[in-house]
C-alpha cells in the first residue's frame, strides 16, 4: 500500500478572455527578446497566429515562427522542428500555440534544445533528467490539456504505436488560456478535442486510489486523490454542460471559456492521477488509423465505463448526479448504466463515430491491440479494475 500523494502543477496558469495581451508581461520574466513560436497550418489559415504575433510585435520581440506542426506528430516530424530551431540558437523562450499536437511538438523541441538526443531516449516515464527550455503554451483547442500536463504523445511510426514521455519536467512553464482565440475552432475539432477532455476527466476521476497502485517507486501517475477527484469532477460538469453547445454553437463565448475551463482542470487531475484503460487502449488503436487521438478516446470511454462500472459504483454514481440522470432532466431507469448511456450519447449527438469498425480497424486486429495494451503498464495499473487480455477483447469485440 502507497502512503503519500503528491500534487505537481504548470507554476503559473492564466485564464480569461483577452489573456492574451499578458504575453508581453510574461516574457518579460524570462527577460526574453527572442521567440521561438511552434504552431500549425491551420492556426496560420484561422489568422490566430497573426494576432498573437501582433502582440509580441507591438513589443518588439523577435520572433521566428515554425509552422508544420502536425496532427499526432511522428518522430520524423518532432526531428525536423528540432532542427528548425537548433537553426535559431539565440532563442530565450518556446511558445507552443495550437492543440495538443503542437504543445507537445513544442515540449519535446524544448526537452531536446535542453538536453539533445532523440525523442526514443526519454520514452515512457521519468526520463527526462532536468528542467526542459523556458515555454509557454497558449492552447486554442479545449481538450488535451498538454498546456499543464507532464505528457507528450508522439507518433512511433515504425512500431505503430503511439507512445507518451512523461516527466513532471515536461510541465510548461506558463499556460495562457484565452477563450476568444478558441472561437472558430471547426466543429469537429472541437467536438474530438472536447470528448478526450472529458476522457480524460472520467479516466482520473474513477483512477484506482493512490494507496492501491502496485508500485513501489516513485511514478508520475499516482492514482486518484482527494485534489484529482474534485479537480476532475468539476471538470465532467464543465464539459458535459458546455459541449455539445460548442460544437454546434462555435461562437458561444461562454460554452467555449466553460469548456477551455474543464479541459485545464481535467488535465491537472490527469496529469497527476493518470489515465487508464481507456487511453491505454487508444495508443495501439492510433497507430493503426488516423483518426484523431480524442475520436479514440471518445469512441471508447462508454464501453470501458461499463467495464470498470462493477469497481467504480460509488463514483460512476456521482457522474449520474452530475450528468442529472438520477432524478434529474435526464432520468433514466438504470442509473448504475445511465453515466456511459448518457457519454455514448453525447458521442453520437457531437457526431462522431461509436464503432471500431467505422475507423478503420479490422476486426483481426483486435487480439494484437490487446497485447500491446496490456504492456502499456503505467496506464494499465491505474485501471479500478484489473484487465486480463480475454477481458479486453471482448471489450473491443462489444465496442467493433
């Protein structure tokens, strides 16, 4: 039995509509006078990159921008922003800008601009071996979270698998959240990215307990304590409320701060008490297709909530109250059912996919996605309920 917890955070987040303008104040900080700005395509094509650099323009910043970055991006990908950058060795400060993909493009360039090597050297957990390259990260999507999480998910393309390096060093130095610069995130965008932040806050909400997780050293993914559990609680009642509406309201300014609020929350609970079988499930899965990583997440969370309701009643219970289900405008008869009823709807009523099949798996495929699940132990341990390789295939036959 484990004893301790410990909470670790991004030391500073700021959050409000018009963050933005606090950039200047932050670089200066840092005692900045060059940016290195990692983005992508489509933040160039929305003309957020544009305002952003506005900003650090009208304070005289240097600034050189990369702006490839690409969804899930391979390790190919990761080398040639490296080499970009070691192209402009007088940077002082990264600013990842985008989604996910480009934050974690962003912290794996500040990890290697650090520290040098190859993104294979700091695989898997706690091998970073110090402090990363100052970076802020300025999300334009609500849903990974990287803008506070200790992860950063790369695309192994040569094994087919996505694989995360995590580390507490990850951590960027200062998240900036600005609400107005989610407005006009496509609907589909939005509706993948906000499903996997609501995975992720299911995932460390219902986590087996910290004193419970077989491991007796120390680990980046503790399990659930008190801090996750309110973190991530609060974090379920932002998304579930709020996203539907951002996805088919795209300039809701209170639907998009609500949900860009819950993905931050949730992915300070995840970053500290883990994901689990859900996640664990969707690395093997990613590398085979090229759905998004949040379509995954979400395509799986209803199956694997019933899996794990048999050791999460208590706290599945508590998603019922939130969600309204018990009693509530959304009664349903089966409450001990109704929180993965309701996710499977939310899925379907955002318009993505509940079926394996439609992505693009084939149903050979599902006993070597549980093979390669079921080794992906820092994940698999934090599961409430111990899976066994003949459990996850009929979860993935139910889910096909």
């Amino acid at each position: 039995m484990r004893n301790t917890w410990e909470y670790f955070s991004t030391k500073n987040i700021i959050f409000g509509n018009g963050a933005i303008q606090k950039i200047d104040g932050i670089l200066r900080r840092f005692n900045a006078k060059n940016v290195f700005i990692i983005t992508d395509q489509g933040i160039v094509q929305t003309g957020i990159l544009e305002k952003v650099l506005q900003y650090l323009k009208l304070h005289r910043y240097q600034c050189v921008v990369y702006d490839q970055a690409t969804p899930e991006p391979p390790i190919s990908s990761v080398m040639e922003a490296y080499d970009f950058a070691q192209g402009e060795n007088n940077t002082d400060v990264i600013i990842g800008l985008g989604g996910g993909s480009s934050i974690d493009l962003a912290k794996v360039v500040a990890l290697l601009m650090e520290h040098g090597g190859h993104p294979r050297n700091y695989f898997e957990e706690g091998n970073v071996p110090g402090p990363i390259a100052p970076l802020i990260a300025i999300p334009t999507t609500a849903g990974t979270g990287s803008e506070v999480t200790s992860v950063a998910v790369v695309n192994d393309t040569d094994n087919d698998l996505k694989v995360g390096i995590s580390d507490n060093y990850l951590r960027p130095a200062v998240a900036l959240l600005d609400p107005k610069l989610t407005i006009g995130l496509p609907p589909y965008v939005t509706a993948c990215s906000g499903i996997d932040a609501l995975s992720h806050a299911i995932e460390s909400y219902t986590a087996l307990e910290y004193k419970h997780i077989k491991a007796s050293e120390d680990i980046l993914f503790q399990g659930s304590f008190p801090i996750t559990d309110a973190l991530a609680l609060k974090a379920i009642e932002l998304i579930y409320e709020n996203l539907v509406l951002a996805v088919h309201q795209g300039s809701n300014l209170e639907a998009r701060a609500s949900m860009l609020a819950g993905s931050v929350l949730a992915g300070m609970a995840f970053s500290n008490a883990g994901n689990a079988l859900g996640h664990a499930l969707a690395y093997p899965i990613g590398g085979k297709v090229k759905s998004p990583h949040g379509e995954i997440t979400g395509l799986l969370l209803p199956y694997v909530m019933r899996y794990n309701l048999s050791t999460s009643k208590n706290k599945m219970t508590k998603i019922a109250q939130v969600f309204e289900l018990n009693g509530g405008k959304h009664a349903a008869k089966d409450v001990e059912l109704s929180p993965a009823d309701a996710v499977q709807q939310l899925v379907k009523d955002i318009g993505l996919p509940t079926k394996l099949s439609t992505i693009g798996i084939k149903e050979e495929e599902l006993q070597e996605i549980s093979n390669k699940t079921l080794h992906i132990e820092r994940l698999i341990r934090n599961n409430p309920r111990n899976p066994r390789e003949e459990d996850l295939v009929a979860l993935l036959k139910r889910a096909y």
